[in-house]
C-alpha cells in the first residue's frame, strides 16, 4: 500500500485495520530483506497516520526499528516475530488518549 493509497482510507479505525492486514501479509508472504524493508517503509507511513496514545506510539516505533535492525542482520525470523508483536500490540486495546506522533527515519 502506497503513501497515496493511505491518504485514501479516511478513518483511524479502516487504516488501522489496512496496516494489521498489510503487516500480516509481510509476515506471511515477503522472503527478500530488501523489498521486506521497502514495504516497511510503507508500514511506518500507515503506522504514523493512527491516533495512538504516546505509549502505544512508543512501542510500535520500537517494534518497527527492530525489525529493521533484525533485517539489516539478516534475521527475516526474528523481523517476523516482531511484526507478529507489532501486529498484537496494534490489536489490543488501547491504553491513553490519542496523540499524533510521527517516526524519525534517521534512526534504524
């Protein structure tokens, strides 16, 4: 899914839904490190767009640069097991009020 695409899902509700989805067929389907850390990227446009509690923010980011750092190690397994994490994590309830956040990229 596109930065564009995300632009077009209008509530938090359907673009949380969309990333759950999206994460999930990375998960299952995506094998080369390379395009796993491109589609990531579009991961992390759909994840700063959601109305997270600060907490909740703090932990996806977290989860999302660990799946970098396991990739960039050649670890697919274990950027697997964190996106399956992430993918819960955005699937519980939430825990505080909304905050827009957003992602520093310079930090992987």
């Amino acid at each position: 899914m596109s930065t564009h695409q995300v632009n077009r899902v209008s509530t938090p509700d359907e673009r949380k839904v969309h990333l759950v989805r999206f994460l999930n067929q990375l998960v299952v389907r995506e094998t080369d490190s390379h395009a796993f850390t491109g589609r990531l990227t579009e991961a992390s446009a759909l994840l700063e767009s959601l109305p997270l509690s600060t907490t909740e923010f703090g932990v996806a980011t977290n989860r999302l640069h660990s799946v970098f750092r396991y990739l960039e190690s050649g670890e697919c397994g274990a950027a697997r097991y964190e996106l399956r994490l992430l993918t819960r994590g955005l699937t519980s309830e939430p825990s505080g009020s909304p905050v827009r956040r957003r992602i520093r990229h310079d930090v992987h």
